[in-house]
C-alpha cells in the first residue's frame, strides 16, 4: 500500500517546559510550507527559540466557513499544512475539529503527531485509576453546568476536567455536592512548569487545601469515577460466573 501524502499535520507544542517539543515536531514544522497557528505571537516565540522561520499564518477564524474551504482548496493544490495551538495537541479543548474534518472530507491526508498535552500527565499521576476514563474538558460556565454534572453522577470512570483557577472552588464545591464529599481527586497545577503541583485528596480535603494555598495558572482536575457502580457492577459479574459454573457443573453430572 502506498503511503498517502500528508497535507494537514497537527502539531503538539509544549504545555509549559519547552524542552517537550519533539523531534519530529521540530522536523515537521520545518519541511512544511505553511504553519497555521492559534496566536501567531504566541507560537512566534517558540518558532524563534526553536530557530524556525516559516510562513506562519493565524487561524483564528476558523469557525468560518470559507476560511476553512479556502485552506482545503490550497492544499488540494499540493500545500502542506502544519497546526499548532498556544499548547499542548491541536484540536483538544483548542480550534483544530473543523479543520480537520473539512480536510479528511475532501478525501486528503491528515496527521497527527504525538506528543505534549496536559490530559494524560495529569491522569497518569493521580493515582486514579487509568484503564478508563472520560475528557470532559471545560465544564460549561452556566447554562448547561449543571445537567452536565448531572449526568455524570453514576460515571464509573475517572473523569478529567479541565478547569481555569477562578472557578476550580466552585467546581470542587459543585462536585462534592453533587458525587459526595469523599470522593476522591486530584488537581494537577502548572504541570511541566517551575511550580508544578499535584495535590490528591478527597474533593473535601482539596477545597480546604484551596482555600489556605495559592490557586494560581492552569489546572487539570481528576475525579474518580463513581464507586457504588463499578463495585455493584462486579458484585453482578460475579453473580453471574457463579450461576454459570454452577450451570456448567449440572451440564457435566447430566452427560
Ligand atoms: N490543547 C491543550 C492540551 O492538549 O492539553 C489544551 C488547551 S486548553 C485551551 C487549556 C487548558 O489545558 C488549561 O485551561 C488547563 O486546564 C490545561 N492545561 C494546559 N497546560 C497546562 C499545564 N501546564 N498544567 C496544567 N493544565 C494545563
């Protein structure tokens, strides 16, 4: 089979340390011939301290229709593309969905390169339970808030949000309302970065650590799932594999 050219590239670019740009990220932003950035003064610093100079255009407006069509027909013409955002992976919790879909509908090549997001450091060190989990991103900030809290309430497992300091009380204060103060969590804070922190606890023990220490840059907020659920789940899975080795055994003693 041969390899399908490439025409979209999604760049992951570091969420704080900026040695977490990859090889190939760099190789990439390099080779191709336009880079579509979120703020073009953002992503200007890390191509000077990565000594790239490249045709670096804006795509804020990439809600727009014709912008997107208008990308798509260049690179029908042979252009390639690479997208980046302020941080971490293109297209998570950031502008990139639309684009993406537009390019894989015009029957092109799209690609993305792994690498540095904020999601997966911040499970993984929580302790939480990993096998599976759900991206909640932003919560809604007020219509819709609470259904989607809602609807969450007999979620087994780990839920991840992302979460800006001013609202991380209120979310915290919302969550133990609704799952039970005991619940257990984790905020990481300004991972990568010179003040990197993760604080685990109950969702109770983390407002009261909240409210006496410092809240300040980017949080990712880890919960665990709901308990109740997934031990109800198992005691019925192990009901069941009883019923059915007792079954199996009747079978036997019948033959
Ligand atoms: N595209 C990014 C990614 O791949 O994770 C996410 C972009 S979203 C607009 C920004 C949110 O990601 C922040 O509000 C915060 O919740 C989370 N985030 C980004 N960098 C972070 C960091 N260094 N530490 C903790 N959370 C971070």
């Amino acid at each position: 089979m041969s390899q399908a050219v490439v025409s979209l590239y999604l760049v992951p670019t570091p969420i704080g340390n900026l040695r977490d740009i990859t090889l190939r990220a760099i190789d990439t932003l390099q080779a191709v011939d336009v880079i579509l950035a979120e703020d073009t003064r953002t992503s200007g610093i890390l191509l000077k301290h990565l000594q790239i100079s490249k045709n670096l255009q804006s795509y804020h407006s990439f809600n727009e229709h014709k912008a997107v069509e208008k990308l798509v027909e260049r690179m029908k013409k042979g252009e390639t593309f690479a997208l980046i955002s302020d941080a971490g992976t293109p297209a998570i919790s950031d502008p990139g969905f639309l684009l993406v879909r537009a390019v894989l509908a015009a029957g092109l090549e799209v690609q993305c390169l792994p690498g540095a997001t904020a999601f997966v450091p911040a499970l993984v060190s929580s302790g939480l339970p990993n096998d599976r989990f759900v991206f909640e991103g932003f919560l809604p900030h007020k219509k819709g808030r609470k259904t989607r809290i809602d609807a969450l309430l007999n979620e087994t497992r780990t839920l991840i949000f992302y979460e800006s300091p001013h609202r991380l009380l209120k979310t915290l204060e919302q969550l133990a309302e609704a799952f039970g103060a005991d619940r257990q969590a984790a905020v990481a804070r300004e991972l990568s970065k010179l003040h990197e922190e993760t604080a685990r606890g109950t969702l109770v023990e983390l407002i009261d650590y909240y409210q006496v220490n410092p809240l300040k840059g980017e949080i990712v907020l880890v919960v665990a799932g709901c308990a109740e659920q997934r031990e109800s789940r198992a005691e019925k899975q192990e009901k069941k594999q009883a019923e059915w080795k007792k079954e199996k055994k009747s079978r036997k003693e019948i033959d």
